[in-house]
C-alpha cells in the first residue's frame, strides 16, 4: 500500500510517501481501507519522539475514517463495506479504569498513530471493539477531524472540570482543533462562552459557532484583564486550556475564586511559574487530562450525528502532501482542523 512514514524522528523533512507492506488484521482486529485522517499536534510530536518506543517506519495520523475492508476471524458485528470510524484511543475493556469509563487511566492503552501504526496510509488495522460505525451525515474528511478533539474536549469539561449549566468558560485557542470543539460543546451544555484567537476574522467565526465573547490575544496579551472587562468584573468559572506556558498565569488570573483550570496540552511550553498564595487562597483546582473513554466519544458522536455539533473543517489534502499538511499546522493559519484524504 501507498503511505506516509518515518524512519527516523525529526522535522517535516523525515516524512517520505511511498510503498509500506499491506497490514493484514488479527483475529480481533479490523483491516480499515482510510477514506481520510484528521492532523493533530500529537502527530508532530510523535514524528519529533515523545521518549517512548513506537513502531518503526512509523505511520502517524490518529483519527481514522474509512470503510471495512476486512475482518479478523473472531470479529462480530461488522461487514465489509461498513462505513466506520476509528476510536483512537484503545484500552483493555476489562480493568477497573475501563469499568469505570476512565479508559486513558488503562495500564494498556494506547493510541492511534502513536503506540498503535496510524491513518496516513491506504489501510489502518484496529481492534475490533473500537471501530464505530457512523452515517454518511457528514463527508469522510468531515469525520476524520472530530474523534479526538470531541472525545478530549468532552473528558476535559463534562468529567474533569464537571461543567454545570450556567457556568462561564474560558476557552482557548478558538481557531484550533480542540478551541473549536470545546466552545459548541461548551454552548451544548448551556454555558457563556469567552474566547481567545490570534485575529479578528478568527474571533468572528468562533462567534459564529456561538461563542459569546471574543478576545484578540495579540491586542490583549494580559487577557484576563479582558475577560473580566466584558463579564462586568467577573471571572470565569472554568479555563479550558490547551497553550500552557504563554498563558498560565494570565489564565489562573481569569478565574473567580473555586475556579477550575482544566488542560490537556502545552503547545506553547510545559514549564510555568505559579504563586502558590494564589491557589489556595482562591481554592482552585487544576485538573491534568488526557483523552477520554470510548463511552464519551460515542456521547460526542450522537451529538454529530444529530448535527448538534459539527466539524469544524478547514482544509483537506491528498495523502501524497500530508508533509505539507503537517507544516501548516505549525503555522496556525487556519480555523479548525486540517484533514488529508486517501
Ligand atoms: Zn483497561
């Protein structure tokens, strides 16, 4: 098969695009032919090496859509043909983390395109009991950019943060994948909406997914100045934060006291600085998150099919430009998500 990998970690220049051995499934697994692959920035920090092992040459991309192409022999309950969408996190099933929907707390799990080879390719095998099947509500690179932004966005407000209606949050990085997502999940469970973006025209289209206020991060760098200008003094109960070091501080500053900071990324640097008095005085709580369970995702696929929420897709790529794809991810300018098609 024809697809995108790495021999060796590094920058956009180790990407090649040529011939990989056709993967065939196990037993329990599932041969998906890709229609598409949703980009993220964990495919970029895969590609740069995280420190852990992964399979070599390497094929990156964890948010897969296709059709069945075949089933392992003790698979039920999937035909070929099926249009499907892989769950890109896999965990056991069975520990006490998994029972109790905490999935990315499982000893074994793993993630698409990272422990497990990913979707930049014509076919992609996964386990069985993660490959979900979905509509033709929306085109396969529509699919393709929302398993993993909806799923961490959900775990990160509905679980973590435990976001009640009539709550104000602050949400980062409107123009991004994961801002995107958070913002009409945000409006969904009925809550006012600040957010942040690096232009005008990006302000104007998180506006348009229902944010309630916009906030330009470039003119406002002290943003929580801001947020509590436009809330009438007020700050907000939740920070949704995925930028780290260049907005810490002026996030922890945003919340009124019993506010609750909940982050799953660093794009911008994972070292901050943090006066202590503040926390406790203030009595917040900072809340680590990583992925969700495979029972939240299907919550946040109920909500696309429905059209409750929808992807937010900027541009998709031939698989052949997926390098090109990934350096216009480090560039930022797009809203939403990028996609690369097969
Ligand atoms: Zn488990």
């Amino acid at each position: 098969m024809q697809g995108v990998f790495f021999r060796t970690h590094g920058g956009p220049e180790v990407l090649e695009y040529g011939d990989l051995p056709d993967p065939s499934p196990g037993p329990d697994e599932v041969l998906v032919k890709v229609a598409a692959c949703g980009l993220n920035h964990l495919d970029l920090w895969v590609r740069q090496g995280l420190g852990i092992d992964i399979p070599m040459p390497h094929i990156g991309g964890c948010e897969v859509v296709g059709t069945v192409a075949a089933l392992g022999a003790q698979v039920a309950g999937l035909s070929v043909g099926d249009r499907v969408l892989v769950s890109p996190g896999h965990s056991c099933g069975t520990c006490s983390a998994c029972q109790t929907r905490n999935d990315s707390a499982c000893a074994e799990y793993r993630v698409h395109g990272l422990q497990l080879q990913g979707g930049f390719a014509e076919y992609s095998v996964a386990p069985a009991c993660d490959v979900l099947r979905i509509s033709d509500r929306w085109s396969p690179a529509e699919w393709a950019v929302t398993p993993l932004v909806f799923l961490t966005a959900w775990h990160m407000l509905k679980t973590r943060a435990r976001l009640q209606a009539g709550e104000t949050v602050l949400v980062h990085g409107a123009g991004s994948g994961i801002g995107s997502a958070a913002i009409q999940l945000c409006k969904h469970f009925g809550c006012t909406v600040v957010t942040t973006a690096g232009s005008q025209e990006k302000l104007e289209k998180a506006r348009a997914l229902g944010a309630d206020y916009g906030i330009n991060y470039r003119t406002h760098p002290a943003f929580h100045k801001e947020v509590r200008r436009v809330l009438a003094g007020r700050g907000v109960d939740v920070v949704f934060e995925h930028i780290g070091q260049a907005t810490w501080t002026s996030s922890l500053a945003s919340m009124d006291p019993g506010g609750r900071l909940v982050f799953c990324g660093t794009t911008s640097g994972p070292t901050v600085t943090m006066d202590l008095r503040f926390l406790f005085v203030r009595q917040f709580d900072i809340l680590g998150s990583y992925m969700g369970a495979k029972a939240e995702l299907q919550e946040c696929l109920k909500l696309l099919e429905a059209g409750v929420v929808r992807p937010i897709l900027d541009t998709a790529y031939p698989l052949r430009e997926t390098r090109a794809a990934q350096e216009r991810m480090r560039a930022r300018n797009f809203f939403g998500k990028l996609a690369v098609t097969v």
